[in-house]
C-alpha cells in the first residue's frame, strides 16, 4: 500500500512538473500561438468535463450545450467591457456566469424531462440555436447584445491589480499574456477534474448513473428523477458558464459566431470520442481535438507547397476533410472512445451476450423502456 | 385484531379498452406473508405498478401506514416504505451489485452535490455508512462473494437476490416480490423461500406474486386471486385452493 501511494504521489508530482513547465517547451521550440492552443485545450478539457456530466454521467443527450458557455461569455462581456460601459471585477462575474448558466440549464431541464434519446437531442439542440440567435438579434431595439459585431475590448482578468491580459517581463524575456492565462486555466482545468472525480464517485455520481442504466428501475428504488436530471443539467452547465467567462476575458472579444451548433458537436465529438463517461478519456479528447486541426493546419499547407510547388487543395478543407475521416476512423475502430471506463467499454463489448433482459423482454412488467 | 398496513378500494386501471384493474380492493396486515396469483395477463403486475407508482390508477383509494398514497410518485412511495423487485430483472446492469445495493441507500440519505464535492466529514461518513449497509445486505441475501461483480455477470438466482438486497436498502415496510422464483430450480427455490421467512421475521411485511402454487401454499398466510382484472377470491391458502371459482379460473386459463 505505501509502494502503490508513493508510486502515485511520484506520478502526481512528475505530471505537476511537466504541466508546469509545458508552455514554456512549447512556446519556445513552436511559438506563442502554440502556447495559445494549449490555453484553447484546457478551456476545451472544462467544457468537455461539463457536457460529460450531462451526457457521459447521466446519459441525456445534450446538443445544445454550447448555450451555456456562451451565457457564460456574454456575461462576462457584458459586464466588463466599454459596450455598456459596466466593469464590474472578474472574481463576481465569473461566478455570476455560472450562476446565471446553471439557471439556464434548468430552464432547458426543466420541458424536456419526460424527453429521450432521439428528441431530447434535438430539442436540445434548438435550444443552443436559440441562445445563439438571441445573442445575434438582441441589438434592436434596444442594444444588449451587439448583435452578429459582438463585443470587443472586453476587459482581461486582474489579479492584484496586475492584469492578465498584458505581456510579463521575466528574467529579461518578456512573456506573452498567453502563458500567465495558461496556468489559470490549468489551475481551473484541475479543480474541473476534481470536482468531476468527486461527483462521480457519490451518491449523486450513483444516482446518474442509475438513471442511464434504467430510469424506471432508479425510480423505482426511490430516486427523485426530476431533481437528478436538473442537477445533471444544472452541473454541467455550471463549468460550461465558467468555461465562457474564462474565454471572454481570455479573447478579449466574443461573437454568436463562436456558439454555432458545429461546436456543441466539437464538445460532443470530445466526449465521445475520448470515452464517454471516463474523465481521463474526455481530457484526452479534448486535447486530441483541440490540438489536431491546429496541427493539420501547420502540415497541409507546407506539404502542398513542398510536393507540388503550389496549392492543390485549399488547406482549410484539407484539414476538415482529414479531420472528420480521422474521427470516422477512431469511432469505427473504438466505438467505446479512445479511453473508455470500465463499465462503457464492457457495455460495447458483451452488449451481446447480455445476462439482463433488455427492451423487448420489459413487456411483462408493463413498462416501456 | 389485525393491524392493516396497506388499504387499497376500488382500484381501476385502464389501458384503452382493456380493463386491467376492475374494482381491485384488497388489505394487507403489518408481518404478514401476502400471495396474489392469477393467470398469466390477470393484472397482477399492473396491480404492483399501480402500487409502486410506476402507474396511476384511474379511481380508487389507496394508503399505506396511514399515509394516502393515491397517485404519487414512484419515491414518494419508496419513501413511505414499499420497496419492489421487477418480474423481468432490473438491474442496473453495468454497476456492480455493491452499487447497486449502494443506489437503493439513495432514498435514506441526503448528501448533495456539495457535500460530494467538498467531501466534508458528514458526507464521508455517510459514504462509509452506505457502503457498510449494502455490504451487510449483499451477505444477507446470500451474495456477499460477488460483491464487486458487476450485475449483469451474475447468475440467475443471484440478480433475483441481488434486486431483492436493493429493495431492503430502502428499509421498506413493505416488500413486494414479483414472481421471485421465476427460473428457478426447486433447490433455489427452497433457499429462496427461506429467505423470504427471513425477512418476514424482521419485520417486513411481504407482498409476493408466485405462480408455484406449493410454494404460495406453504409461504403465505393469505393469499389473493386475480382473474381478468379482478378479484375473484381471497382467504387463507386452503380456503383458496378449494374455492370453485378460483378452480374455474385456473382451468380455464388452461384450456385457453
Ligand atoms: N403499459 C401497458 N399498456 C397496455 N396494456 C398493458 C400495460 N401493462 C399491462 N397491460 C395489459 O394488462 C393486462 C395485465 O397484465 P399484467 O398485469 O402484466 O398481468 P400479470 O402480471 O398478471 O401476468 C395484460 O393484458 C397486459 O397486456
Ligand atoms: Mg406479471
């Protein structure tokens, strides 16, 4: 037992040095846009972890989750930008976005519980397109919003009257603002990963799973349906509302173009194709997805160049092109995701010679699956 | 005198035209052994689910411990104490059968998505106690050796115990078993049964669907027959048994 903690504690501490020291690799051999990705990778890490609650945990299909990172976002800048000329500090608005994202999440929870599969997604995804389009329109009559322009020179998170958003001189190099933004992010990424981990393995964690096992047989054991959907809702939502903030403050811009369905699916695709339900395998989605189209991005161009001596395919679809045959690929061979848990791998692998009677056979207790 | 500890009245449930539940009314007494038989499609799982919850009936009474329980929720009722198996196992397959025990503990608890996050002193002991409890009620159905199996890998008779351990961690004073026994060979069914008396014996009133008509016989200290939605017949086992009419139906259903 003390071999196995001082193996983990070992782990621990040489994941917490290479972290530490990442950016820094990173932005010195590939550039300060690199550093940059890896900022987007960790906001991506809390998003996915997010939607993994509503959809990984609980199993509700959300495809609109993208809504609650832009309330997130466009609280933040709305209340820290010269657009309404309110400043209001970063460490009440980033709660507030969570706050105000959790109330929208049971605002969505709320009609579609008595709804599954096929419809909840749907109706979840007309919700995402309906935030998006307020967030488009509200700038008539009367301009909250800003409409399609978005709001610009949103203001970067200060720490001690020291602001994120400008450049730090260290050791006579100076430091571009994506770096201190990094270890913001990752200090957020991680306590995301805790509070997953905690939730995961509680009566709560339990009780949704419970729910995505069989939600007649959780009801029947006493589980209150209603109040375990919305708080799946509602916690998922929560990181989505601080994920937004953290990208406001960190593009300094937000517009409705960046909570289009394409990204809901982003997130969605990093949850399923990291492994649905397993926090480590969604922390690898969503670098893998994070990460790869920049990646692609950096090789098609260069290597057209090189081979033929001129463009032949326009990089932008090349890279989209690659991108989806890539996730094709991964999800015919790992249907489960790359990282699965336990318990989802298994649910893939003997679905067939399944010891439990599935929807057919529910007949006899009268009850539709 | 005999103390009632469920009540149901006139209870009707349609689905469309079919009439599944006609004028259903019957009383089960606190520690008894209660039997509902009847062929198969005479109502008597639609009478467990208007029971649990899981269906509303269309009229009728229904209390339990002097607690109206007429259209309410599924855990609502759980809450006041009536606990179920499913006649087609509903396990929650992918969890082991200690979580599965552990998720029946959910309804007697309280920690939240805080406590769980900050994981402060009251939650962990919580925790540990849930834990505690489904362990002690895996070893008393008998499955305490596969805890960590998931439920879905265990055998036959194991699920039926298994759900049976799930329904008592929500303390119930009532547990009602649709058809237990179901698959089982007569050695199983024998163990069985004496789990059965086990319970009874600590003071849970049992509510039991069978169609081993010996088994009913022995176990049960009065017994309900169901026939197209009604109740055709009611009394202790011998009286049951000789009842013309309950005779009638069985052949009937026999012949058709
Ligand atoms: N959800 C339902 N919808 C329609 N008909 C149902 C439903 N549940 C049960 N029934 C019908 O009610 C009748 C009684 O069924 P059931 O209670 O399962 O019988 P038993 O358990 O006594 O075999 C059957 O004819 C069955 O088809
Ligand atoms: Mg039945």
């Amino acid at each position: 037992m003390p071999q196995n903690q001082s193996k983990r504690m070992l782990a621990f501490a040489l994941s917490g040095i290479v972290l530490a020291v990442l950016p820094f690799i990173v932005g010195s051999t590939l550039g300060n846009s690199w550093v940059r990705t890896l900022d987007f990778a960790l906001l991506y890490i809390m998003l996915a972890l997010g939607l993994n609650i509503v959809v990984g945990f609980a199993g509700l299909l959300d495809l609109g989750y993208i809504a609650f990172y832009a309330v997130g976002a466009y609280t933040f800048a709305l209340l820290n930008s010269p657009h309404l000329s309110i400043f209001m500090p970063w460490w009440f608005i980033l709660p507030l976005g969570a706050i105000l994202a959790a109330f929208f999440g049971i605002m969505l929870g709320t009609p579609v519980l008595r709804l599954r599969g096929d419809y909840l997604a749907i109706v979840t995804l007309g919700f995402g397109e309906i935030i998006r389009i307020f967030m488009n329109n509200l700038n008539a009559p009367v301009n909250i919003t800003n409409g399609p322009q978005g709001i610009n020179m949103i203001k970067p998170i200060e720490v001690a009257g020291f602001s994120l958003g400008k450049p730090v001189e260290l050791f006579g190099t100076t430091y571009n603002s994506v770096y201190i933004y990094y270890y913001l992010f990752l200090l957020l990424a991680v306590l995301t990963v805790i509070i997953c981990h905690r939730l995961q393995h509680s009566r709560i964690g339990r009780a949704w799973v419970a729910l995505r096992e069989d939600d007649v047989a959780a009801n029947a054991m006493g589980l209150n349906i209603r109040n375990i959907k919305l708080l799946a809702f509602a916690m998922g939502a929560t990181f989505g509302g601080v994920a937004g903030g953290l990208f406001a403050s960190f593009q300094g811009f937000v517009s409705p173009e960046s909570f289009g369905l394409m990204e809901s699916i982003m997130v969605l695709a990093m949850v399923v194709l990291g492994g649905m339900g397993n926090i480590s395998g969604v922390i690898l989605g969503a670098v893998l997805l994070t990460v790869t189209p920049e990646l692609l991005r950096d090789i098609i161009g260069p290597l057209q160049m090189k081979a033929f001596g001129r463009m032949i395919v326009d990089p932008e679809n090349a890279r989209m092109l690659m991108f989806g045959l890539a996730l094709i690929v991964v999800m015919l061979v790992r249907p489960e995701g790359l990282w699965p848990s336990k318990r989802r791998k298994a649910e893939f692998h003997d679905a067939l010679d399944d010891g439990i009677p599935a929807a057919d056979s529910q007949a006899a207790d009268g009850l539709k699956g | 005198m005999a103390d009632a500890l469920l009540k149901i009245e006139g209870i009707h449930k349609r689905f469309g035209g079919l009439h599944a539940l006609n004028d259903v009314g019957l009383t089960i007494n606190r520690g008894e052994i209660y039997g509902l038989i009847g062929p198969n499609g005479a109502g008597k799982t639609t009478l467990f689910n208007v029971l649990t919850g899981l269906y509303q009936p269309d009229e009728g009474k229904f209390t339990f411990n002097g607690q109206d329980l007429f259209r309410q929720k599924p855990h609502v009722v759980v809450k006041a104490g009536i606990a179920r198996t499913f006649q087609n196992i509903r396990l929650f397959g992918e969890m082991t059968a200690l979580e599965n025990v552990m998720v029946g503990r959910h309804v007697r608890t309280k920690a939240g998505a805080l406590g769980a996050i900050l994981r402060d002193r009251a939650t962990m002991a919580e925790e540990k106690a849930i834990r505690d409890r489904a362990r002690e009620l895996l070893n008393y159905v008998g499955i305490g050796n596969v805890a960590n199996e998931r439920a879905r890998n265990l055998s036959y008779g194991h699920q039926r115990r298994l759900e049976i351990a799930r329904a008592l961690a929500t303390d119930p004073t009532l547990l009602a078993l649709d058809e237990p026994a179901a698959g089982m060979n007569p050695r199983e069914t024998e163990d069985l049964q004496a789990l059965m008396e086990k319970v009874r014996s600590s003071g849970v009133t049992l509510l039991l669907i069978e169609h081993d008509v010996k088994l009913m016989m022995t176990l049960c200290d009065r017994i309900a027959v169901l026939d197209y939605g009604k109740k055709i017949a009611e009394g202790v086992p011998q009286e049951v048994k000789s009842n013309p009419r309950v005779i009638e139906a069985y052949l009937g259903a026999a012949h058709a």
